[in-house]
C-alpha cells in the first residue's frame, strides 16, 4: 500500500528547530505580557514558565506519533490512525484552525506596529501581509525553510541582547506583591492557559513532518531543543519585563518590550527590539502558513475532504490548493477580536494536545505491530494520562466562550465527515485495540500495510532479493507442541513443486538434522536442503508458540525457517542465511516474534528487520 502524493524531503535539524522556534516566539511575547500581566501581576514570568512545563508534556506524545508516522497533517493524521475518520475530520480541522487562528495573531501583531509607525488600517494590513506569506510559500518549502532560519537568528540575537542589556536595570520592588488583589497560585492555571498559544508552533512541524529528512533524529532533537530554548527566553525575558517597567505602563500594553526598550535604552532600544518583534511575527506566520496547508492536503489525500486539496503542482510538488484555501481563512481571522482569537487558539492547541496523548495510548495498547516510533514517551502511560487532565484543566480554566467557539468547529467536522469522510473505509489502532480486548482477530493488511510503507519510506529501505522471498513465503502458525519430523512433514506437503516428494523430503531432513542440527539458538532453527531439478526457491516460515522438539537439548524452537532450493538457486539461498542470521540477532527479535499472532504480522516483522540490503535491480523474482 503505497502512500500517495508524498512530498520531497528537504527539511533537517536547523529547519525543524527554526520552525519550531520561529512559530513559537511571537505574539505571545512581544504582545500578550501586558494583557496577562492586568491579569495576574508580576507573577506572569511564572505563567509563562508553567505553560512551557505543559507544552513540553504534551509535545512528547507529539514526537513520539511524527516519529513513527512522519507524514503531512500531523496530528490530524495520528488521530485518523488511532481513532478512526470521524476524529481524524475533526481533528484536521481543529489543528488546521489552530495554526491558521495562531499565524493570525501573528499578523495582527505586525500590523499593529505599522500602524504605530505608519497609520497603516490594520485591517487592510493584516489581509496583505497574509497574501505576502502565502507568497513566499509558493516558492518551495525549503526556501521558505531557509529563510526562516535566518530570521531566527535574528530573533534570538534580538532578544538575547533585550535580556542581557536589560537585567542590571531589575529592580526587585516590582515583583513584590507577586499577584495582584484575589490571585494566587492557583491563577497560574488559568493564566498558562491563556498564553499556551504562545507554544502552538509545535503544531507546524509535526503537519510539515513527511518532508523532514532523517526523522528518527531531528524530530526529537529539533522540537524538545525548541521548546526548551523558547520557555527559558520566556521567563527570562518576562523577568526584565516585569523589573524594568512601572507597573501602571506594563498593565494593558501591547508592545510591552518595546515600551520597556524605549524606556531605558532610548530610540536605538526600540527599533531593536521592534525589529525583534517583526522578525518573529514573521516567522510564526511564515511557518503557520507553510504548516496549516498540510491539513487539508493530508485530509484531501485520504478523501476525507474533496481530493482537489492533495493535489501537487510543479518539480517542488506544492501542495497549491491547501495553500490558497489556508491563506484566505489567515486574512478572513483578522476580522477577529484580539483576546477571542488568543483564547480560541489556545483551546484548539490544548485539544489537539489531548488528541495525541490519547492516541498514543490507543496505539500502543491496540497491539499494531508495525507502529514503530524512534522516540517513546517517558514514563508511559503516567506521561500521556497525567497530560490529559492537565490540559483538561487548563481548557476548563479558559472560560465557556473559548470551548463554545471551539465546539462549533467540532460541528464542522461533523458535517465535513457525514459529508464525504463516511465513505472512506479506513483501518485505524481503536479496532485493533478491541478485538485486543475481546480476543478476536481482526482482518489485518490495512493499517499495519500503511505504516509498513511508512516505515519503509522513513527508514529508507529498499527491497532486495530477499525482501521479495519473503513476500512470497508460506507462513504456518502453530499453537501445539509438535517433533520435528512432524513439523517437517507438514511443511513438505504444503509445498506446490515438492509436494510429490514429500516422503523422500521428510527423510533427508531428519537425515540432515542428525549429522549437524540446524538449531541456531534455542530459539530459532534454519532447516535447508538442496533438491534436484532448476529454477527453484522456497521458503517456508514457522511459528510454533509451545516450541518444537529437535532433541532434548533443544525442544523449544519457536522460529523455524526452511529454505529448499536447486543448485542454480545456490546464490540466493546462501542470502538468505546470511539475512536471517542478521535478523535474529536483534535484542528485540524474541519478543516481535512471540507477540506477532498472525502470519501477516510474522511477515512484516521480517520485512522491516534491519539488515544490510543489496540492490534489487538485479533480482530474480
């Protein structure tokens, strides 16, 4: 099962960490301060600081999903695989709303300060600068890419120079009281809440993360290195914030460090810091654009959404429709209120965030063998469930008019679905998760064959002779103890070409079997013979739960592997040793083997097995 339409892979570390980055500095540090800080008082710096504990929570669920199925859509597509169509509609649209909603508040940032400078109508503003964006990614990914890392450096430069400048000028009075009247502790709940949209960038790179290259790698390192540098230049500067400027001024503001750059350091100090704040306005709006698109590409790859939406255009394969329709809901958001548009992000995020905890939950438990995540969340399953609530109590905390909004794009997922997503026939982690429980067994090739090609392309294996046997391999399942002569006569008369010489076959491997046993470990034996005649190759796969007796030094072997083949056929059969041999010894092997319940699993256990792999140009199939 081929996966259709994929986008080329040219992102890499630096990519998916100024992405990661960039989408998360903006807004929800050059403007939402003031507005917490009327909330809270000097406590905001610790707002923020909590807000960052739960991001990092919740992203590694995140990264544990695009590891292991580093498609576009993100986590609109981890849903769709763990819990079906219906959440996979309803989710695409709530991710693809919340970076379209958060990339918003971006804009509105940057056409607030060119109306500060230029008396500019933010309105008109915000709409053309959405169509700059969209611009610039129409380019190509990696250009776009490109770009943004040189406005992160220039960003952290920006800041870095805002903190180290300013923190001689603290002055600790102003952090006395920490809350202002009726807020304490417990308000942090609600204010992290509030500013969580200022760490919704970690949505971005998770939808754009089919175009990453080496994924197993720098999706861990590029995403927990963001979140960690983003959080610590939060609270550091929100402490200068906080200490540099008279309460009074910093209540309410929306260029709060700006304000407190032109206070002590003069015009030179604003422009830096204004230029700072351009720069990551830019950023996060450059990357929500380039990420919101996956969505409706992904969610038009798998029908749930008019096809129309996958389609690719030019040798950069961009994914033009799903970037048109994203830059027109970009320009119809600024029509929104400020703190509307701030709390509906943050709600949508949040949810999300449950979503890929769950999903977590559901594929590991569901027992799909082919999910195969490079990063696994620690502490698993108190990490995943303890996040859950967590946002659940942060959503909660965010008011009624924030999940009212949010429900009413939950009802166009609805509709979407009814709509065209009924009609797909999709296999997904939650049934396999219920035949687990009620101990049925469940037609298999759907699911598990599309993350098997996932793997493949992620890992980049390419199929070699041996791939090919394997494809073709009888495989028998056993659950009784049995003899290896038993064995041995079941396998010979299941085999089409030597079925007629069952008898005569049986023989030579009992012969064979006593002058050199073929049991490699306790565990695994390769039974081989050549046989008379040309052109023939066979392969006939084992399990036998309760084991097979070979002699009484060895009467458990769970794996057996016969190969039969004429003199002409030497060459792959001496390949095919040396691959079984390499797979064996994974640490991991045993364990696959014994919870692979069906041939189709034995199958693909073998199948994505590292190993070295030949060229298959040569190959005789």
């Amino acid at each position: 099962m081929a996966i259709k339409n994929t986008l080329s892979k040219s992102l890499g570390f630096a990519d998916v960490f100024s992405i990661s980055a960039g989408a998360m500095i903006s807004s929800g540090i050059f403007i939402l301060p003031g507005l917490a800080f009327a909330q809270i008082g000097p406590a905001v710096f610790l707002a923020y600081g909590l807000a960052g504990v739960c991001a990092l929570v919740g992203t590694f669920a995140t990264i544990e999903l695009a590891t292991a199925m580093p498609l576009a859509g993100g986590i609109y597509f981890y849903t769709g695989r763990s819990m079906g169509p219906l959440a996979g509609t309803v989710s695409g649209l709530l991710n693809w709303s919340a970076i379209a909603l958060k990339s918003s508040f971006a804009i509105f940032g940057m056409s607030e300060i060119l109306f500060q400078f230029f008396d500019f109508n933010p309105v008109v503003c915000g709409i053309a600068l959405t169509l700059l964006f969209l611009m610039v990614n129409l380019i190509g990914t990696k250009e776009a890419a490109l770009a943004q890392i040189i406005m992160v450096v220039l960003l952290f430069l920006a800041m870095g120079a805002y903190v180290v400048l300013g923190f001689p000028e603290l002055k600790p009075s102003r952090f006395s009281p920490l809350f202002i009247a009726d807020k304490g502790y417990l308000s942090l709940f609600a204010e992290a809440a509030f500013v969580f949209v200022s760490f919704g960038g970690l949505l971005d790179v998770a939808s754009i993360s089919e175009e990453v290259k080496n994924p197993k790698r720098n999706l861990p390192l590029g995403m927990i290195g963001a979140i960690v540098a983003v959080a610590l230049i939060y609270v550091l500067t929100l402490i200068v914030t906080v200490g540099v400027m008279p309460p009074d001024t910093l209540s309410g503001s929306l260029t709060p460090l700006a304000d407190a750059a032109r206070m002590y350091y003069g015009t030179p100090g604003f422009i830096v810091i204004t230029f700072g704040a351009m720069m990551a306005f830019v950023t996060t709006a450059n990357a929500g654009i380039m990420a919101a698109a996956r969505f409706p590409y992904a969610m038009g790859r798998d029908n749930l959404i008019p096809f129309f939406f996958s389609r690719t255009y030019g040798k950069r394969k961009m994914p033009l429709p799903a970037l048109l329709i994203t830059g027109c809901v970009m320009a119809g958001s600024q029509l929104l209120p400020l703190e509307q548009l701030v709390s509906v992000a943050s709600t949508v995020i949040m949810l999300s965030f449950i979503l890929t905890n769950a999903s977590v939950i559901i594929l590991r438990e569901g027992d799909v063998q082919n999910y195969r995540p490079s990063f696994h969340v620690p502490f698993y399953p108190w990490t995943p469930i303890i996040g859950m609530l967590l946002f659940g109590l942060l959503i909660m905390e965010l008011g009624v008019g924030a999940v009212k909004i949010s429900l009413i794009i939950v009802m166009a997922g609805l509709v979407l679905y009814f709509l065209f997503g009924r009609k797909v026939k999709l296999d997904y982690a939650l049934i396999h998760l219920i035949h687990r429980i009620t101990k049925n067994r469940i037609p298999l090739g759907g699911l598990e064959g599309e993350l098997r090609e996932i793997v493949r392309s992620r890992d980049e294996i390419v199929s070699d002779e041996v791939d090919h046997v394997i494809e073709k391999a009888r495989v028998i399942v056993m659950d009784e103890a049995c003899t290896f002569p038993e064995l041995a006569n079941t396998v010979c008369q299941q085999i089409g070409n030597l079925s007629a010489r069952t008898g005569m076959l049986v023989e030579m491997l009992i012969r064979r079997e006593e002058i050199s046993s073929t049991v490699l470990t306790p565990y695994v034996a390769i039974p081989h013979l050549m046989v008379g005649g040309e052109n023939l190759f066979e392969l006939v796969i084992v399990k036998n739960s309760a084991g097979v007796w070979f002699s009484p030094q060895n009467s458990g072997v769970k794996a057996v592997f016969f190969l039969f083949c004429t003199a002409d056929r030497r060459n792959r059969h001496l390949k095919m040793l040396a691959a079984i041999a390499q797979i064996i010894q994974s640490p991991s092997f045993e364990r696959r083997w014994d919870s692979a319940a069906y041939p189709e699993k034995l199958r693909d256990l073998l199948l994505l097995a590292k190993r070295k792999r030949q060229s298959a140009v040569n190959s005789q199939h």
